[in-house]
C-alpha cells in the first residue's frame, strides 16, 4: 500500500480533520472512514492519535480505547493526554488520572500533563486533588497564564468557572460534557488575545524552495525558506495576530516536543512504501507537512541516532507529504532515496543533513 495517499487526504485537509477531532466535533461517517485509512496506511503515532479521539467523539468507547492504547510510546505525553480525554469521555475518570500519573511521573517537566491532572480532579469532585496538582503546577510554571487564571478562579470559589476556562482555552482536549457555568472571567480576555493563542497553539514551521507572495516567512537553511502552518493554513504576514519571533519560537518548540519514529521505507517504481524490515531508508510521515523541518530539531536528530544509525544524512525533500533519510555512507540506501520520484509540490535537490543539525545542499 502507498505511504500516504495523498489523493484521499491530503495534509490540509487531515490538519482541520484533526482541529475538529479536537474541538470534540463528531465526524461523519465517511469522514471517519477517510481517516481510518489514512491511519491504517500511514500507520504513524498522530494518525492513530486523531483516529482514537475521533472514535471517542462518536461515542464508540471501546474502540477509541484500543486504537488509544496501542497509539506511541507508554506514558509518551501526547499519546497519554489523548488515552485520558478518552476515558473522561468514557467515564473513567479513576483510570484517566492513573494515565495522567504514570505519564507525569515519567515526564516530570511537561506542564500539559499537570494541567489534565488537574482537570480530571475538578471533573471528580476532588477539590483538594485538584489544588495540589494546580500547587505544583504553579512551583513548575508560575509564568503559565492558563495556570494563573485557573488559581484566581479556584481561591475565588468558583470550580466550573475555572474549568471552563481551560476548556475553552487549550483543554479543548478534553472536551465539554457537561453542564458547567460560565463565570465571566473568559470574558476579560480580547477575541485577539484568543486569535492569537489559537494561532499559537496549533502553529509547525514548513520547509520550502522559497516563501510565497504574501506569507509570514523567515530565511531558512541551504538556501530555503521557513513558512508557517496554523490548522493546516499557512499563515499571511499581514494578517498575523502576533510578530514573527513569537511565531517561530511557537513553531519549532511544538516540533523539539514530539519527535516522529522514523519508519523504515522500500520503494516501488518511484513510489515509496512502508517496508516490513528496515533496508536503510526511512521516512519521517506525520502527514503535517512539517516533516523536512522536524530533521532540523535535536530531539528528532537523537531518535534518528537510535533508530537509523550516527550520520551524516542524506536527505529528500522531494515529497511534500514526507522526508526521506539515508545513512550518507550507505550506497544502497541512498540509491533507494534517489529512486523515488518527486513529487509536483516538493522541494528539488540533493541535501545532506550533519550530526550537528546543518542541512546543507550538495546538488541540485
């Protein structure tokens, strides 16, 4: 089967699939079936991710649990966060906090997890849970704003007014079943404010030959240029909510958080495909059009030391939808990588990849 059918789903059209999985959206019934095949085909961590909450939404409980369960790494964050929406959902809020607490402990620096935590102890009853999570949270990130808003709601006595602030906010993840009151302290917040933090939230940067008339973009590396993805949208310079820095800064910190599992890649006639045993090229595939970017960050580079081998690489960005990494010193593996055909949309030339994160083009 083909590594990522394009003409069924492309990259835009899965991005806004996800933000509506996310907002707790139920999709329609060819909606559904578009992404279970695209989930089943790509078989990466964020398809599967986007297939389980989709799943949840729809009621289907069970199922969204086994897609969940077998979605990334145990106690991987992202993965965890999603398990928990999904037995909120179900009603296990006792097992969604064990999720929460087992992730936490693994990663006791990621503030998401500590927000759920706290979330999940207000959907309990369990006021005083709830204040001890929001107590380390704050001793973690006490410049959070989310965190502050939901301490002022909470000393004010005010429980579902603050939990309607972090679900309106970034704990749309969790979703809003239930009747919960609102207080007013939304409201202090501008529509701007939210355009720009919803902008924020959701924003990737994207490798490109050079940046289109009109769109947010800096000056990248080996001569191309960084654009920039919010929900799928490339974002217009002119109507940006914020400058620039805070853009980029946005961008590449939502990559350096979750690095891709490279997968190992045969190709056929020009066309790669998910092989079942590596042969020395990989491909990083999670259909966000951010791929060639995420090779660029240390965390992804340290995957695909323990995955792929020391580098140098050779790299392809010749399709839009994914990135191509050889071993530079394999000539087999590079073979592969120069048979496959380019896509209309990706980016030409012959590019290597250095251990210390330089991309470089070595031809054209």
């Amino acid at each position: 089967m083909p590594l990522f059918v394009r003409s069924s789903m492309d990259a835009r059209v899965l991005q806004r699939l996800r933000r509506r999985v996310q907002r707790g959206e139920r999709l329609s019934e060819a909606e559904l079936r578009r992404l279970r095949t695209a989930a089943e085909v790509a078989g990466n961590t964020a398809l599967s991710i986007t297939l389980g909450l989709a799943l949840s939404n729809a009621g289907s409980d069970a199922e969204a649990l086994s897609v969940l369960a077998s979605a990334g790494r145990p106690g991987e964050p992202v993965a965890s966060l999603a398990r928990a929406r999904a037995l909120v959902r179900a009603g296990q809020l006792e097992d969604a906090d064990r999720v929460l607490a087992d992730a936490a402990a693994a990663h006791p620096r990621d503030v998401a997890l500590r927000k759920a935590r706290v979330l999940v102890a207000l959907r309990r009853g369990d006021g005083s849970g709830a204040a001890r999570h929001l107590a380390e949270l704050r001793a973690r990130a006490p410049a959070d704003e989310e965190a502050r808003a939901l301490a002022e709601a909470l000393a004010a006595g005010s429980g579902s007014s603050a939990l309607e602030v972090l679900l309106d906010g970034a704990w749309e993840w969790f979703g809003k079943a239930g009747a919960w009151e609102h207080g007013g302290l939304r409201a202090t917040w501008t529509e701007e404010e939210a355009d720009a933090d919803d902008v924020l939230a959701h924003v990737v940067p994207i490798l490109a030959d050079a940046a289109a008339p009109g769109l947010l973009s800096r000056e990248g590396p080996a001569g191309l240029a960084v654009t920039y993805l919010s929900d799928g949208v490339a974002l217009d310079a002119g109507a940006a909510p914020v400058s620039l820095e805070a853009v980029d800064r946005a961008a590449w910190r939502h990559l350096e958080e979750g690095a891709a599992e490279p997968r190992p890649v045969i190709v056929d006639r020009g066309q790669p495909r998910l092989s079942p045993e590596p042969l020395g090229l990989w491909a990083l595939c999670e259909a966000d059009g951010a791929d060639g970017a995420r090779l660029l960050t240390a965390e992804q580079r340290r995957r695909l030391f323990d995955v792929v081998g020391a580098g140098p690489y050779r790299v392809s960005l010749a399709r839009p939808e994914l990135a191509l990494v050889a071993p530079l010193l394999d000539p087999s593996a590079v073979a592969l990588l120069e048979s496959v055909e380019p896509g209309a949309e990706g980016i030409r030339g012959r590019f290597a990849l250095q251990p210390d994160g330089t991309l470089q083009r070595i031809g054209a």
